[in-house]
C-alpha cells in the first residue's frame, strides 16, 4: 500500500542527491534515526510566532526556512537540534496519540504565523483534531509496518526540497491520514501564489476525494479565505465549476457545495477587525483620491461657474440652486466605503453583469448587432463604476474604474458570444481596504486633459501663452458656449507635437502665428504631398475594418498604442496609477479544460526554464466562474494566423517580411527564431497534451513573431466530432517550415533539436505535469478525460524508456509524420468549407 | 357618490335629445358665474363641485362668453373656484384631484381664449388676485410637484403634465405668458427630471415631460434669467439625460418609421408610385404635417439638452437598450427589452443617426414653411454637435461603426441607388454623405441659402476637427469636392437671380476656403497621397468654373458697389486654385502634344500631376482652421421665437384633456369609494 510513498520521481530523486543538506544528513545519519539539521531550526524560528501575527505575509516563510538552513545549522549546537528532531519525529510516529498533544506539537513545525490565526481562532483547532482522533489507531498500526519508510517520508518532507508540487502529489496518493492531515498543515507554510497555482487541484481532491483528505484541506481554505475575498470568490467559483459533474442528489449534499454555500453565506468574515484596523484605510497613500478631491471640490463649488460657462444667465443671478437641485442629486454617486455587510456582492454582481452582456448577445444574429448591444450594454454598466470589483485575471490590486466600451470587441465564433472588453482600472495597495475611487464624468475629459494638469508635457509657460493670445475669439455672444473650448483647440496642438515628434504640426502653428507678421508664407506644394506620403508610411500597418472580423482590427492595433489611444479618451487617464487591462468574457463555454491546459503549460513553462531548454510558450490565465462560463486573459499584440492570411492575402512568409523586414536583417532573424522556438514549444505541448482542432483560427502570431496556441477545447481523449482528422502529432505546415527557413535550414534543425531537448527536459519531470492532470480527473465528466486511458496514454507520451538517441529518432518521425500529414491540411481545408476559416 | 355619477351621465345622455334638461354640474358653475358667493346656500358646494364630472367645453364658453366688466363682478368666484381646485389637489380622494385638474385647465383656457387682449396681470387678477397670487400659484406648483413625483396613479400624473403643458401654451407667445413667472418661481423642474430618469414613468410620460422642458427653457429666453435654462445646462445625472435622450430617441425613430413606411409603399412600379404620390398629395397633407409639426417639438428639446448642456452630448453619443441591468439581482432575464413603442426591437443606433436620418428626410422634400425650420434646425443641431470635441470624438470614432440608410431623392440625371447595403462606417461619414447630398438635390429658384450656408460650415468644422486631431477619415472626398464645385457653377450660372435676393459672395467664399482648407492641410487628414492627387485632378477638370468664378467676383470687386468687399476676398481666397490650375494646365497641354495625345485619360492627368509638384508654390492663407462658434443671440433669435410659437399653438391644439383618459380615469378611481 505504500509503494507509491516512496516512489520518488526520477527529478526529486536527483534533485535530493544534489541538495547539499540532504546529502550530508544521509552521510552522517542512519536511516532509522534522522538527525538531519534541516529540521533543527525549525521549532527555534517559530517559538516566536506572536511577532508575525496578523497579516501574513506569503514570502517571509520561505527565506526563513532556506535561511534558517543555510546558516543556522552550522551555528546550532547539536544537541538541541536532534532534540528538536525527535519532537518532530515523535509528532510523525505518534501521530495524534491525543488532540491536545498533536495541537501542541503541531505547533512548532509550523515555521511561521501563517498557521497561528489558525490556531487561535477559538473553537476551530479542538474540532479539527476531534475529527483528527479517531482514525489514530488505524495510523498506528500502520505506523509499525513502515516506520522506515516514514522517516524516508519524514526527512523527504522536512528537506527543503518539499515543495508544494510534491505536496499536492502525497496528499493525492497518500492513504495515511497522518500524512494527509501533515500536508494540509505543511500547505500554511507555503506562498499563497505557489498554493494559488494547484487551487483546482486541492478544491476537487476536497470535493471528490475521501474525508481525510477534504479534512486535510479544509482548514488551509476556510483560513485563506478569511484573509481575501479574492480567495473566497476564486474557490466558490472553483467549487461550484467542479462540483457540477456530480448528480444532483448528491451535489446538493456535497462537500464542495457546502463550502460554496459557507463562503458565499459570507461568514468567513476575517475573525476579527484586527487586520481591518492594522491597515488603517490609508488616505495619503495612493494620490487619485487626492487628485479627485480636487477635482471634485472644483465641480461642487461652482456649479454657478459651470452655469455661467454654458447657459444663458447671468452669474451674479443667485437662484438657489443648491435647495433646488437636492432631488435630483447632481453629484455623481460616490460609492462610500461602507462595504462591510456585502464583502462579496460588488465583485459577483460585476461578473454577473457581464455573463449577462454575454448571454444576451447570443440571442442577436449578426456581428454587428452583437457589436453594437455590446457597445451600449457597456456604456450603461459604465454608470455603475468606479465600484470595488476588479479583474481577477490581473496580477496587481486595484479597482476598475472604467470600461471604454467602444473599445469592446466581439470575437469570432459562431453561436456563443465571447467578446473582449477593455477594462481602465486604477492600481492600489489592497483592493479590500483601499478606498474606491470617486467618479470622474466622462465630460470632464476636457479640464482633465488640459495643459495645466499635464505637469511634464514640455511646453513652456510663455509658449502656451502665445498660442493662447493669437487665437482670435470670434464669438461676441460668449456667455453661450464657454471660451476655454476654443482656447483648448489651439492648446491640444503643441502637445501633440511633443509627443510624436512629427514636423508636419509646425504648420499648423505657423498658420498661427503668421497672423502676427503680415508678410505671406509660401509653401511649396510638394512639400505638402511628401509630408502625406511619409506620415502614411510611419503610421504600423493595421488591418482593414471588416464588419464580419471586428475583432481583427481591435487585436491588431499594439497594445502600448490602444493604451495610450485610451488614456487620452479617459477621464481617468491623468492618474498615475491609472492602467488598462483587457480581458475576454465567455458565456455558455466550459472553460475548466482551459484551465488544466493553463496548468500544464505553465508547469511545462517553468520546467523548461528551470532545465534552461529556450522553448517559448504563453500560457494565458483562465478565471472559471462555473461550468458554463469564465474569463480569459487575452494575449496582447497577437492576431490569429486566420486574419493575418485573410487580411494581408499573403503567405505567412511574405507577412513576416512585410513585418519584420527582409531576410537577413536583424528584425527578421530575431523574428524568425522567436518563431521556432514557439514553434517548437508548442508542437511539443500539442503532442504531449493531443491538442485537437488545430486550424488556423486557433493560432495567433504575435508582434515578435511567437506563434500562441489557443482553444484548449479539445485535449487528451477528445477530439472534436470525432471524425479521426489530426492523426498527425501535431499540426506543422510547409508554411511553417517555409518561415523556419525550410527543411535543409539551420533554423529547422534547430527546431527538431529544440523539441528533443523539451521533451527530455519534461520526461525529466513528467511527475510534476501528470499529477495535474490525474487529480483533475477524479469525479470529472470533461470530454478530455473520456475513457479509461487517458493518464496512461499521457504518461506514454513521455516515452520514459526510451534512450536519447531513440528520443531523437522520435522526433524526426514526429516532425516528418507531421509534415507529410495530409490529415493537417484536410483539417484545414475542412475548416475552411465548415468555418471559412482559412 | 357613484349615483352622482350615474345620475349625470344618465342626465347628459339624455340631455342630447331633450334639450333644456342640465346636468348638475352645469347648474353648480351657473351658480359660480352668478354673483353669489355659491356656498351660501350650500356650504359644502365645493366639496360637491369636485365630485362631479367636469364639462370642460361648458366652463370653457362660459368663461370665453363673459367680456371684461362681467369677468370682474364675478371675480371672487372665480379666484374662489381657482382656490378650491388648488386645494382639492391636496385631496386623499382622487377623483376630487382628476376634477380640480381639470378644472383649472379649463380656467387657464377659458380665461385667456376670452381675454386676448388682456395682459398677463389681469389674467393673473382674474384668475386668483394680485394679493393672494403668489401663494395659490406656489401651492399648486407645490401640488402638481407631490403628484408628479408621488407614488399615485399614472394616469393622474399623466393629467398634471397636461395642465402644465396647457398652462404653458395658453399664449401663442410664450413669453408673454405672466403666469409663468410663478412657474420659474417655483420650479418643476426636478419633478421632470425625476419623470425621466425613471423607466416606467418615461415610458407613458416622457414625450410630455420633454416638451413641456423645451418650453419653459424658451419662456423669456433672451430677456431675462430663466432658471430653466440654468438647471438643464447643469445637470449631470446620468441616467436622466440618458432617459432625456432615450425619450427624443423614440420619438424620432418613430417618425424615420414612419416615412420608411410610407416611402416603402412606394415601390410599386411606376404607376403606382405616380399615383400614390399625386394621391398623398391631396391626403397625407393633413397628418404627414402633424407629425412634422410634433416632431419640431422633439427636435427643439433635442436642440435645447445639446445646446445647454455639454453632458448631454456624451449621452448622445451612447445608444440606448432598454435594460435595466444590475439594479435587479435577480438571475438576468433573458432579454426582454421593454421599449415604450414596442415595435421597435432593442434599437441601438445612436441619437446622432437620428438626427442625421431626419434632417435628409426634412431637407430632400421640403416645400412649406414647416419642413424648412425643421431642416434649418437640424443643421443647427448638427452645427452645434459638429462643433463638440466629444461629439466629434464619436464620430469618428473607428470603432462605432453604423449603417445609416440616407434617403436619395430620385433625380433625373442619377440612377436611385439601387444597392441597399451600405458600409457600416463611422457616423461622420454619413453626416458628410447627407450634407453632399443635400448639396446636390437643393440647387433650386427658391434657393436656401441660408441652410446651404449651415451646410458648408459643418464641413468646415468637421474638416477642422480632423485636421487637428490628424483623423484620416477613409471617406470618398471626390463626391464631396465635385458637389462643391457644381455648387459654385450653380451660383454663378443663376448670379443674377441669387445676387437679388442673398449674398452669394459669402458661400462663395466658404466653398472656396474649404478647397483652401484640402490644399494647404491635406496632408493632415487626407487618407492616402492619392487622394491629394485626386483633388488637384479634380481641381484642374473643373477648372472652368473657377476661372468664371474669378472672372465673375473680378467684375463685381472693380465696381463699386455693396458686394465689393465680399467679392474681392473670393478673389484673394482664390489665389491657390488658380495657382494649381495655371500651374499644371500648361503641363497638360505640353504633355497631350508631346505624346501626341488629344484627350488624357485620367491615370495620365494625375501622372502629370504627380511630376509636377514640386515646382508649385502655394501661399499660405490665414484663419483657414478657424471658425466661427455657433450663437443663438442675435443671430438665431428671431428663428427660436418663431419656432416656439408655432410649436406652442401645435400643442395647445393636441393637448386632449378632456378626451384621453376620462374614462380610463374613472374606471381606475371609482372603486376606491
């Protein structure tokens, strides 16, 4: 039965022989009797666990345990240590002999406080280690059988190679309680983002697997989510998502659904105040509310100035507009922070809001009608922010203020309606306790965007002022329309100069001034059409707008141009912390095979960087919000191959010289590799992961020449109708090859040995990649994981028994197969008749 | 109080036969017009009177029947039916209200059809007495605000934007309507904006709501401070100025169906079009003009919230769903779109479509009085939206694209555009579409020049906009050049007729600046170099007209006389054209002879063209970008006032108080006893 606790992989095993603490401890102690240092220090630097108490902070703990290693096991005095050591040891064998014992001595292996809050809950720790007590004979007997199995155990948990991912892996297979219940301990020691990464993975072990291991889990969960909405929203959504495979009956009863339940009921309302009050809301910390506090002071106290600006009357008329205008509340709703009863219900009101925009676009037929509700959707959930919601896609704190709706986009597909939105937040310190930022109206674009409140924009005072004082005031009747528009008109020019440097500008200004000296300026005709022509050359090649692609045009634009396009547009845009995010919203799409995809390729990323093999991959972030619906985090600067074939009508060799320049030159060669080495990276991932529906709609190539897969939709055991087209491992175009340089090219051969060194890189670590994948399909109903070899397959696919150099003679079958593959272009051709995606 | 009911009903209907039998409530206002203090002899005469059923038409004549002498024997009466009806508005029983309201409508009528010559003071005399005016007006400002506002019936609200709206137009000049100095006083306005930012309560009152605004804002517009016109340039509310617009918006895709409707009746093969069209000649007269004329009114709301309020534009240039999102938590229906007309799907097309689509509507058939303002005051709407950063913003916008089908009058020289799909494009394009194509179709005797003046502004000011902000617009300039050039042959072919009646010197002028504008700016927002080599080809095909056009403003500048000035800055604003055509046209020639070539083809002109470039030398003009804001002092005044009037009679004459919901009322309130 405990076979697989000792199984280490090939990885953890080279890795613990290489580890210089684990090494010396197998030298100098036997098996039986671990003294190794590097639980020594452990109890020491957690004896005082007070001074950490209250927020918890993710990094800390770690460098306390490396560093508590590295130094302090040369300074400790021995005896201490393996007094120390025999604390934990008698922990691991006794596991439990009674609750307060355990509770005791569990205590110090926490390294730090993270565990602490837990423990002095009040009422929690005496009910877990209830349940804890009963299946302790059963350990104990077991406990004999293995007792040097354990202590392997034992030291392979307490070396600092533990980490999460192996974690993850003994909570799985492990069928010892103790073992179960010591990882679900071991998961406070841990970074919140290194435990964030297996969250799906933990959440359906809680919600399929047996008790002890939900018991295990559950502590951890109940804790984080104190801590953060953003935890507790992600885990509801999770459980809910992974829940719905279930029957109903036994859904409704689960423990998945009850935790759901108990997290979205809200009580898991930080214990107490304390951290509200340690983080005071901070009111000088981020400057916009400063910035809007002058803003706002300025439109409350002279609605008379505004009045006066536009209508017709008078100012030193006093109607009492104050005593008037009290109905009808002409303040913009400032959202006050008295968020405390509904925690939850801004952010899960927001995504509800824009499931909604999704499920309702589906109803229209056409691109342009869903292209236009979507648009006035937008513009109306626009009176509802700035609100405290954010996108949980991001990777900093901050709140949404805006979204640009005519920036929003429907993408391709042809019964749902995925779109992508661009959300303008505002960054701040903690989304939680910052306070929401005031609403500035999209009107004031024009006070907020003026010379004055640009304190960098390059134009000197009398400059400006000589661009103000030429600009003659035709309008005799200046009480109806405000002066500074006209003022603005002439003021908006030089600024526009600064910032893109172009010469043609200086004409404008020349018409200006020459009202000044009366003498005629001549300009030469040429002068004007060359300016045309080498403006229109400079501006990137953009794409046509074609009402049936509208999201062409959209993705194509680079990123840091829209964002600035955007800042300008926004009334927010002056704010430093002002930043814009994107993200796609779908409606009526499973997105959790997205999300396992997210996860392999992530894990496949960090094993190729940590092998230092350059493959290039972009895993996105999947947010699951249920079975049915969640966000994607779009890749920037990328169109589809399909649009780029479409719009240029060139081959994909001619565009990537329209591009990047011709053969040879320095744009084009780092272009070209960029693109073997994406290439490479995911023919591998679609070989590993038997990623299906390989057309090119689901590929995108980005402004550097990456190619990025997308539509995870059909992986592993599925493929889409089934119709046995992409028998190839995976899809390699002689369009491909012809960008590589073609088959004889260095460039191609690069990219075989590339893929030769991934997938001896992943073989290395197929552990870490296949655990994902194997705990997901406990209690799944995903079409990936359909019939009942799935995770032997994969394993397969690693090819663990063959030599390199069979490896290598794999690959080239591979490559070859591939490339004289007909399936590929019968897919693609398929594609085309079916989807007109060509 | 049922039987009352019954009884008079039974009493009028019978009364149709039998002549002399009255009905009680008659007999109640004799009582009034008789000198007597009526509670006399019934001391709860009042509390009766506000029971019964009120025969508007009766009152009415009776009060017009009365002159002067006889109105102030019975004045107290009346300032007595005047302060009972003001307080029975207060009345838990509803009926009582519905009976007041329409009582002092009726009062407000009567009392001003019978005194046209009275002033206001004397009205307000009549009606409640210089001493206790003030009060009674504040009360019933008061009452009506509590109702409109209140939670009570719809149909009651419904009444009270009736009286007010009566109470507005009692006079054909809005301004010299005194009564309403009570209603700046105590100002409605919030009770209408309340009106409007809620959905339900827009749905069945917001036409009146924005009407009755649009009104008040113009009562002494020009003379004195209207707090009116103060709060509406400051409100800021959003869902309100978007109810505002969603209101406008309704009315006006009502009327665009309207015409497609009608238009699209017309496709039956020539015959039936020729039929139809002499028979609507002779029919549709009567209620196509009704529409045009309500329609003035929504269009005057529209101008006013986009000339007063600069918030209003960004609403503007949203569109409108129909959906309530967010405020009901509950799982989101699935779309059910609850649109006032109904008919309509979920339209999300932008007001500024609208308003665009109209003014083509209005300009390409236009004949009477009415279609003339109605076009001249969407020019100015446009004038006043062309020249909003925002607005512009959005019009440009490449991202907002729209389909706007414009109406192309059938002409005899051009085929009716057969293809009716239309490139969804940024909304300017179609403003530009629509102004060329006004251009086009209204080179007549009766010559609008002050509309063709508005036109060509636009386009400058659209032009100005895109030049700085260098927004290359992917737009056909060709179309609008070549009807630009046709319009300077039409001037100068008609000169003499024109010059008796218009400055034709100023269009000239503009006309000529614009091509300025394309020559020395082009490389600012022209879309490709060809284009500006299009416009140099286009320049020197055309190039007759503006040698004649030289020649003619030559002429008129060395003769003195009043077009003098004006003529001799064509001359000057025409230097750079000349240029261009005395530049390139000896190219031409020495190119034709050359290659031995009689008639270039296109290619070959812009060949020449493009070789020749740079030996041209153009001279920079001042002021070109430069524009003059709109203003509705001095200039528009006379235009609003006329506009207000005519608008004012319209709805005074549609006002149906008595009729519309009599019935429905009664049927709602009886009950309650």
């Amino acid at each position: 039965m405990g076979d697989t606790e000792l199984e280490l992989s090939p990885a953890q095993l080279e890795e613990l022989q290489k580890s210089p603490s684990a090494s010396s401890t197998s030298t100098t102690s036997s098996l039986s009797l671990p003294s190794s240092p590097s639980s020594g220090p452990r109890p020491l630097t957690s004896s005082s666990p007070s001074t950490s108490e209250g927020l918890p902070t993710s990094s800390p703990p770690l460098d306390v345990i490396s560093e508590g290693v590295g130094e302090l096991s040369l300074v400790i005095d021995t005896e201490v240590a393996k007094k120390a050591c025999q604390e934990v040891l008698q922990k691991v064998k006794f596991l439990k002999a009674d609750g307060e014992v355990s509770s005791a001595s569990s205590e110090p292996v926490l390294v730090n406080g993270t565990a602490h809050p837990l423990s002095t809950d009040g009422g929690k720790p005496p009910k877990i280690s209830e349940e804890e007590a009963e299946p302790v004979k059963n350990v104990r007997r077991r406990q004999k059988n293995n007792s040097s199995k354990q202590s392997w155990l034992l030291r392979l948990f307490e070396s600092k190679l533990f980490d999460i991912s192996m974690g993850i892996s003994y909570l799985y297979n492990s069928k010892e309680p103790g073992v179960q219940a010591y990882i679900g301990n071991r998961l406070f020691s841990f970074r919140n983002e290194e435990v964030d990464f297996y969250l799906p993975q933990l959440l359906n072990m809680y919600i399929h697997m047996d008790e002890d291991v939900g018991d295990a889990i559950k502590p951890y969960v109940v804790h984080r989510c104190r801590q953060s909405i953003n935890f507790s929203l992600q885990c509801a959504w999770l459980l809910g998502a992974y829940s719905s495979d279930m029957h109903i009956s036994t859904q409704r009863h689960s423990r998945g659904t009850k935790l759901r339940k108990l997290i979205l009921s809200d009580e898991l309302k930080p214990s107490s105040q304390r951290i509200r009050r340690e983080v005071p809301q901070p009111p000088p910390s981020c400057p916009p509310p400063l910035h809007h506090g002058q803003g706002m002071s300025e439109h409350s106290l002279s609605p008379s100035k505004r009045t006066h600006q536009r209508s017709k009357s008078d100012a030193t008329i006093s109607i009492s507009l104050s005593s008037n205008l009290k109905r009808t509340a002409s303040n913009p709703k400032v959202e006050t922070s008295q968020d405390e009863p509904v925690r939850l219900t801004p952010q899960r009101e927001f995504i509800k809001s824009l499931m909604g925009i999704g499920k309702r676009l589906a109803t229209l037929p056409t691109k342009e009608q869903k292209t236009q509700r979507l648009i006035s959707e937008l513009s109306l959930l626009n009176h509802k922010l700035p609100a405290r919601v954010w996108l949980p896609t991001a990777a900093f704190d901050h709140h949404v203020v805006r979204v640009p709706h005519t920036q929003a986009v429907v993408l391709n597909s042809k019964d749902k309606a995925p779109y992508l939105i661009y959300v303008e937040v505002l960054e701040c310190e903690n989304f939680e306790t910052s306070s929401v930022p005031v609403r500035i109206p999209e009107t004031q674009i024009r006070s907020t965007r003026s010379v004055e409140n640009l304190p960098n924009c390059g134009i000197s005072p009398d400059q400006r002022a000589s661009s103000f004082s030429t600009v003659p005031n035709y309008d005799n009747d200046d009480e109806a329309w405000s002066v500074d528009d006209i003022g603005e008109l002439q003021v908006e020019l030089p600024e526009i100069h600064t910032n893109s440097c172009d010469n043609i500008s200086q004409f404008s200004v020349d018409s200006i001034t020459s009202q000044e000296s009366k003498e005629p300026i001549f300009i030469a005709a040429g002068d004007i059409r060359r300016r045309l022509s080498e403006q229109l050359a400079h501006t990137p090649t953009t794409f046509k707008r074609d009402p049936e692609d509208p999201s062409a045009v959209a993705l194509k634009e680079p990123w840091q141009e829209k964002v600035r396009r955007i800042r300008e547009g926004s009334p927010y845009g002056h704010l430093p912390n002002w930043r814009l995010l994107s993200v796609i919203v779908k409606c009526g799409d499973d997105l959790r095979q997205e999300l396992l995809a997210y996860q392999v390729l992530k894990q496949l990323q960090i094993i190729w960087e940590q092998e230092r093999v350059p493959l290039w991959i972009k895993p996105y972030k999947i947010l699951v919000i249920s079975s049915d619906s969640g966000m994607i985090e779009p890749v920037v600067n990328a169109v589809s191959i399909h649009q780029v074939k479409k719009q240029s009508q060139l081959s994909l060799l001619d565009y990537f010289r329209q591009e990047h320049g011709n053969y040879n030159t320095e744009e084009f060669l780092t272009a070209q590799r960029n693109f073997v080495q994406s290439c490479a990276g995911y023919c591998l991932i679609c070989y590993l992961l038997q990623v299906k529906d390989r057309h090119n709609g689901n590929i995108l190539l980005d402004s550097e020449g990456h190619i990025i897969h997308i539509d995870f939709g059909f992986i592993l055991s599925s493929s889409p109708r089934n119709l046995g087209f992409e028998t190839s491992a995976f899809k390699l175009t002689s369009e491909f090859v012809d960008v590589m340089g073609g088959l004889d090219g260095d460039m191609f051969n690069y990219y075989k040995m590339l893929m030769l060194q991934g997938l001896i890189a992943a073989r290395k670590h197929m552990e870490k990649v296949v655990q994902i994948v194997e705990i997901m399909q406990q209690g799944s109903q995903l079409p990936c994981f359909h019939g009942s070899s799935t995770i032997r397959n994969l394993k397969e696919r690693f090819h663990m028994n063959l030599t390199e150099e069979q490896l290598q003679v794999l690959v080239e079958q591979m490559v070859d197969g591939s490339m004289r593959s007909i399936t590929t272009k019968l897919y693609d051709g398929f594609q085309y008749l079916t989807n007109g995606i060509m | 109080m049922a039987q009352i009911e019954k009884k008079a009903g039974l009493l009028r209907r019978t009364s149709s036969s039998k002549k002399p039998l009255k009905e009680k409530v008659v007999l109640m206002y004799d009582e009034i017009f008789a000198k007597e203090d009526p509670t006399k002899n019934n001391p709860r005469f009042w509390d009766e009177l506000f029971l019964m059923k009120v025969n508007l038409e009766y009152l009415e004549g009776k009060l017009e029947s009365l002159d002067g002498d006889e109105v102030m024997k019975i004045k107290d009466n009346i300032n007595s039916l005047f302060h009972h009806c003001v307080q029975a508005l207060g009345e838990e029983h509803q009926i009582k209200v519905v009976n007041a309201l329409q009582t002092l409508c009726a009062l407000f009528r009567g009392v001003h059809q019978k005194n046209k010559s009275a002033t206001g003071f004397d009205i307000i005399n009549m009606l409640m007495g210089f001493d206790k005016a003030e009060l009674r007006m504040k009360e019933l400002m008061e009452s009506l605000d509590s109702l409109l506002c209140g939670d009570g019936s719809e149909s009651l609200k419904s009444l009270c934007l009736k009286l007010l709206l009566c109470l507005v137009t009692v006079t054909d000049n809005i301004s010299q309507n005194t009564i309403l100095e009570y209603v700046m006083i105590n100002s409605i306005f919030e009770a209408i904006l309340r009106i409007l930012s809620d959905v339900s309560s827009r749905a069945q009152h917001g036409y009146d709501a924005v009407v009755l605004l649009a009104l008040l804002v113009n009562y002494r517009k020009y003379e004195s401070v209207n707090p009116y016109i103060v709060k509406l340039s400051i409100v800021d509310d959003e869902p309100t100025l978007d109810g505002m617009g969603m209101v406008i918006h309704h009315a006006l895709t009502e009327y665009n169906r309207q015409y497609k409707d009608k238009e699209e009746e017309n496709q039956g093969g020539f015959f039936s079009t020729l039929s139809s069209m002499v028979g609507s000649m002779f029919i549709a007269d009567a209620d196509e003009k009704l529409s045009v004329q309500t329609n003035e009114a929504i269009l005057l709301a529209l101008y006013e919230a986009v000339h007063l309020n600069r918030n209003f534009i960004t609403v503007l240039a949203q569109s409108h769903p129909e959906i309530e999102m967010a405020t009901t938590p509950a799982t989101p229906v699935p779309a059910s779109p609850t649109t006032p007309l109904g008919t309509t799907p979920p339209s999300l097309d932008s007001e500024l479509f609208f308003c665009a689509h109209l003014t083509i509507d209005f300009l390409c058939v236009f004949s009477d009085e009415h279609r003339l303002n109605s076009a001249r005051l969407c020019l100015i709407i446009l004038t006043c939206i062309a020249e909003d950063q925002y607005a512009d913003a959005f019009l440009h916008d490449d991202n907002m694209n729209f389909r706007v089908n414009l109406h192309r009058m059938p002409m005899r020289h051009r085929k009716k555009a057969a293809d009716k799909s239309i490139p969804s494009r940024p909304l300017v394009c179609a403003v530009l579409d629509l102004m060329v194509e006004f251009i086009i179709t209204h080179m007549m005797k009766e010559f609008p020049m002050d509309l063709y003046v508005r036109c060509v502004q636009i386009i400058h000011k659209l032009i100005c906009y895109q030049k700085k902000c260098r927004i290359r617009m992917h737009y056909t300039w060709r179309e609008l050049w070549s009807a630009l050039i046709n319009l300077l042959k039409f001037l100068l072919s008609n000169e003499t007729i024109l010059l008796a009646k218009h400055n034709i010197f100023q269009l000239a002028l503009q006309v000529v600046n614009l091509f300025n504008m394309f020559i020395t700016y082009g490389d600012t927002f022209l879309p490709t170099p060809s284009s500006y080599d299009e416009l140099y080809y286009e320049i020197i095909r055309m190039h007759q007209v503006f040698e004649n056009l030289y020649c003619m403003v030559l002429r008129v500048s060395t003769n003195a006389g009043q077009w003098k000035e004006p003529a001799s800055k064509v001359t000057h604003a025409l230097v750079n054209v000349r240029a261009i055509i005395n530049h390139f046209n000896p190219k031409i020639e020495s190119y034709a002879a050359v290659n031995h070539i009689s008639q270039l083809s296109e290619d070959q002109v812009l060949e020449v063209v493009r070789s020749n470039y740079d030996t041209l030398t153009l001279k920079l003009q001042d002021g070109l970008d430069q524009f003059e804001r709109y203003s509705e002092q001095p200039r528009e005044a006379g235009f609003f006032k006329e506009l207000v009037r005519s608008i004012s009679l319209n709805v005074r004459k549609n006002v149906s108080l008595s009729t519309m919901s009599q019935d429905v009322l009664l049927k709602e309130f009886s009950s309650i006893s």
